[in-house]
C-alpha cells in the first residue's frame, strides 16, 4: 500500500515524501511536472511519479481506477498561496483550493481511501494577538486566501461525517528551505530570501514592522508525516510551526549573512499583509511529539548550502 502526495515535488509535498520514504512507506507523487530533487535520491526506490492535475477529474479517475487498492492514504498539499497572482485571478486560485481539495476527496471516497491529511495554513485564523491556538482561536481569516483554505477545511469534516474518511488537517505557516530556489517562489519569499541567490532588485514596498513565525521547511514535512502516521491522534488539526516569530528585516539580515556576495533589500514600513506572528503548538508537541529541530538561523544556512550545490 503507498501514500499518494499531491504537489509530491512542490517544496512541502518533496519533503513529506522523503521523510515517509525512509520511514519505509511507498509513495506516489502526483504532480504535474517531475523535478530533479538530490534529497530524493536516497529514496528514490520507494516514490514514483504520475503525472496529473488535481483539477483533471477523468485523469485522476482513470489514475486511482489503475491504482484501486493500492493506496491507503493521501496527503493534499497542493494550492495556490496568498500571491499577487491570487489577487489578480481570485476565481482560478479559489476554484483549485476548494475544487482541487472537493476532486482529490472525490478520489478517496470512491475508491475506498480511508486516509486524507490537507494540508491547510494557519492563514484561516486571520489577524490574531499572540499564538493561535487550535481550540481557542476558531477559523477567522482575513483574506480570500485564508478563507479558501478554511473552506476546504470544513468541506473536509463534512466528507468524513458523511463518508467515514479520516481527515485530518495540518496548519503550517510560512516555511521556506530547500526545494525550490528563492526566485521560483512566492512573491513575499523571493524578496526576503533573494540574497542567498544574489537577486537584484529586491523591494518591498511595506513590511519593515512586521514579525510572522517562519519554519524551516523540513520541521513543517515532519510535522505533517507525524499526524499522518499517528494512530487515532487525540485531535484531527494540528498547528504545525516554530512558535518563535522572526522579523522581516531579521529574515533579510540572516539571508545576507549567508549570501555569497553583498545583495540589497528595499524594504517599506509598515505591515505586509493582514496575519497573526505565529502559532501555538502545544497540542502537536503534546499529542505528536513535534518539536521544531532547527532555528530560522540554522534552516537559512542549510538552504543557503542548498543552493550552492544547486547552482554549481
């Protein structure tokens, strides 16, 4: 049996896959287009590719119809983030964060997968004080980003109410690491981490007083392989982040610190976007045993180290 992983080589998706890999789960990779990722060699014998679009109901029919019985769980990851490009086309992005999410929960109640992690963000708690919690902190979002995702939360709970399908619900914020170099991600990620690939250019317009809780993207893959490999967690939504939020300008000074030559970043005042710092995390450390294993500081110069590999 194997774990399906939508978005299986997008940054999260790749490093979910690695870590069940070498827990000795096989997984498929559904994606799009297949990338040449070194951290996967080493399992390279335990994931395969399909190629398919979550939006492609007849391709991904005929694929879980190949695969009947063969799959015991899915871990959705794809969606379009909170991006100009989201602003710009709100009914593209929010068609594949509900549809995309409704398709692939289609999948697995027709074909009798019991198991479904989405992977959501702790964007649907909106502007908060302090550390959302879980429990405390109900769905709030402030922008049509968080609210997609907290609409395919709920669409979620209904499809295991009614169809017996364990759903299960990760909350990640802000994580960043290697995967994908800085200029091939979002908007807000290229200009704070721009440096480590020597970008020019770099601007943001606001953002100098704002603080957000930034991950390194291996503690958010491993937080997420924990709740799915959980046996019957206490709780179906976990937080899963580093608790301690880090500035804009500290992300900016740590990714010049690492950078291989002098690269400026043009940064306005103000707040960047509507969002909390960052989340609590006392239920996944609790209930998980998830604990973040690396600094913003440590995860930048692994990235950084990353990228020089990959650029030769």
């Amino acid at each position: 049996m194997a774990v399906l992983i939508t978005g299986g080589y997008g940054l999260l998706g790749s490093w979910v896959a690695r870590d069940l890999a070498e827990q000795g789960h096989d997984v498929i990779l559904l994606d799009v287009v297949k990338r040449d990722l070194n951290y996967l060699e080493p399992v390279a014998k335990m994931v395969r590719f399909v190629r398919a679009s979550i939006m492609d109901l007849p391709r991904l029919t005929e694929l879980f119809r190949e695969q009947e019985g063969k799959i015991d769980g899915i871990i959705h990851t794809v969606a379009v983030m909170a991006t100009p490009e989201y602003w710009s086309n709100p009914h593209a992005g929010t068609d594949i964060n509900i549809m995309g999410t409704v398709n692939m929960l289609e999948m697995a109640r027709l074909f009798g997968v019991v198991k479904f992690l989405y992977v959501s963000s702790g964007a649907v708690y909106g502007v908060f004080t302090g550390r959302a919690h879980e429990e405390r902190n109900p769905p709030q979002p402030g922008d049509l980003y968080g609210a997609s995702k907290a609409g395919a939360e709920m669409i979620g709970r209904q499809y295991e109410h009614h169809y017996r399908i364990d759903f299960r619900c990760v909350r990640p914020y802000f994580f960043f690491g290697p995967g994908k170099l800085p200029s091939e991600l979002p908007h807000l990620f290229t200009m704070l981490l721009g440096p480590l690939e020597s970008l020019t250019g770099l601007k943001l317009e606001k953002g100098s007083e704002q603080r957000l809780g930034f991950t390194y993207v291996k503690d958010t893959a491993k937080g997420t392989s924990l709740l799915y490999t959980a046996v019957e967690p206490k709780h179906k939504t976990y937080n899963i982040a580093s608790e301690e939020p880090v500035s804009f300008q500290q992300m900016v000074a740590l990714a010049r610190k690492y950078s291989p030559r002098p690269t400026a970043v043009d940064m306005g005042p103000g707040i960047f976007f509507p969002r909390g710092e960052t989340l609590d995390i006392a239920l996944a450390r609790e209930e998980l045993g998830f604990e973040p294993e690396y600094s913003v500081e440590e995860g930048m110069k692994e990235y950084a180290e990353w990228i020089s590999r990959v650029r030769g």
